[in-house]
C-alpha cells in the first residue's frame, strides 16, 4: 500500500478554509491524507500534552511519521542541548513517543544525518548506538552524505540497513555536490519504506550568503513527468516492500499539498477511513 503526505500541517494554505484556526489545522488536515511528518519534534521534543492532542483529532487509521529532535542526528554537534547526557535526551524523546503508540499511530522515527555525517566507523558505531537507544520502535534513516552510496560504499550501506533493522528513507532531492545523495530506490525492510521528495532546486540547495535559505531550498514544483518517473520507482519498490510511505518536502512555494494530490491521481488511490472535511453553511 502506498501512503501520501506532507512534511509538517500548518504551512499548506490550499488545503484550508479561512475560517480554519492554526489549532485545528491537523484535524483538518486528515480529511485530505493518511499520514503526517512531525517535523516540530526535529527543533525540541514534543511536549507529551501536545502529541495527545494531535494523535486525539486524527482518525484512527491516521499515522505520524515523528522526526528525531536535532541532538540524537548531530545536527547540534553538542551545543545548547538540553540534556546532561545523550541517554537522557535518548529517554526524553521516546517518552514524548508513547501517546503515539498507545494509540498505534506511530509509523516510524525518521533520523534524519546531516550533510557533515559522512560514512566513516565512528559515525557507523553511532549510528548501532542509535539503534540499540531506540529499542523495537520503527526507525528509518535518510543521509546527506554523498559518501554512504558511493560505489565503494553504497553496498554495504544497504546491506548494513537490512543487518541493524533500519528502514531506508529514499531521498528525492537536488544533486549537488558531497552534501545531498543520489535517489537509491531500495528497500531494506520487508514491510515499510519511506521517500521523502524534497524537491530539485538545485541553485537553492546548499546554504549562500544573503539568502533566507529556509525559504528557497524546498522551493520547487515537481511536473507531470517527474511525478510519472516517481510512479515507476514506486512500482519497482512496492516488489521489495510492503508499505510505502511518500512525504512531500518541498513546502517553501505551497507547492507540496498540490503535488501530493496531483500524485494520489496519477497513482489512482483513493483513501477510506479519512476525517470527514468540514461542511460549511451553504
């Protein structure tokens, strides 16, 4: 089964009414898609009273895709943590996971490396550390590193996945240079696989001066006939893998939500159990 989402609820002005408040954006949200990517978790742990809420007004087929906070993925490189030590943050975080499993919403942790992480045996043994921290809950993971899918690597990248139980998080984004990776349409885990469309903006992709690089990065519109060539990735991947969950990333435009419903088209699928949408006076 494929399942169709976006990074994040709140920044897609098309899918929402005006008479929409940002605080029941998500419940909204879920009359359109499946499944969410928690990108807030990434910036701090989620507060346990917040994630009851969100897994509370979402049908009960819904599913989050929970993105790890920025100290367990390097991103912070051991500044302005709040944690004493890396177990704590390691315990802080799962506990913010537990209204999710209570009410088996929760698809995956995504660890998401950044562009520094590159393929070396102590980033390796970070990364079993990672993995023993997380216990039996589902984790994917998706590098920036060129290095992990180079020729001399990308095998035993894969192979390494399979071994430790990682789900691959299949990037879709801008080919530019050591700080983004190739499109590996391979899985490595029977059951769940994640894509993760970024978008191609190549210009916008690596951080310039004088640019708000948040804004532009993500900044791009995938056409007809890439979303097509996705389609046929996607029928490849569905022989290697039950499940596969595809997030929309390239939010910068608003160009997310329409490329999401553009792709549910073209794949054919229509989605039961959804929230019912809205109804409004006339």
């Amino acid at each position: 089964m494929i399942y169709i989402g976006l990074a994040g609820w709140g920044d897609h002005d098309s899918l929402y009414p005006d008479e929409i408040k940002s605080k029941d954006k998500l419940a909204h949200y879920s009359s359109h898609f499946p499944i969410v990517e928690v990108d807030s978790s990434f910036y701090a742990i989620s507060p346990i009273k917040n994630v009851e809420k969100w897994v509370s007004e979402t049908p009960g087929n819904f599913r989050f895709v929970v993105k790890a906070y920025q100290g367990m993925t390097k991103h912070r490189r051991g500044k302005d943590i709040p944690f004493n030590t890396t177990t704590e943050m390691f315990e802080a975080f799962q506990r913010s996971l537990k209204p999710y499993q209570e009410r088996n919403k929760l698809a995956m942790v995504l660890f998401q490396f950044p562009p520094w992480f590159n393929c070396r045996k102590e980033n390796v043994t970070y990364l079993r550390y990672c993995k023993k921290m997380m216990e039996d809950i589902p984790v994917a993971l998706e590098f920036r590193h060129q290095s992990w899918y180079s020729d001399a690597y990308r095998e035993g990248t894969l192979s390494f996945m399979k071994e430790e139980g990682w789900i691959h998080s299949v990037a879709d984004e801008p080919q530019s240079g050591e700080g983004s990776v190739p499109l590996v349409p391979a899985a490595t885990d029977s059951n769940l696989t994640l894509i993760r469309m970024h978008g191609r903006n190549t210009q916008g992709w690596n951080k310039q001066e004088g640019v708000d690089w948040r804004e532009v990065r993500f900044l791009y519109k995938y056409n007809e006939a890439e979303l097509l060539e996705m389609k046929n990735i996607l029928h490849e991947l569905s022989k290697q893998t039950k499940n596969i969950f595809l997030i929309f990333n390239n939010n910068s435009g608003g160009d997310a939500a329409e490329n999401a419903k553009e792709f549910q088209k073209i794949l054919g699928i229509e989605y039961d159990g959804l929230a019912p949408k809205q109804l409004g006076l006339f």
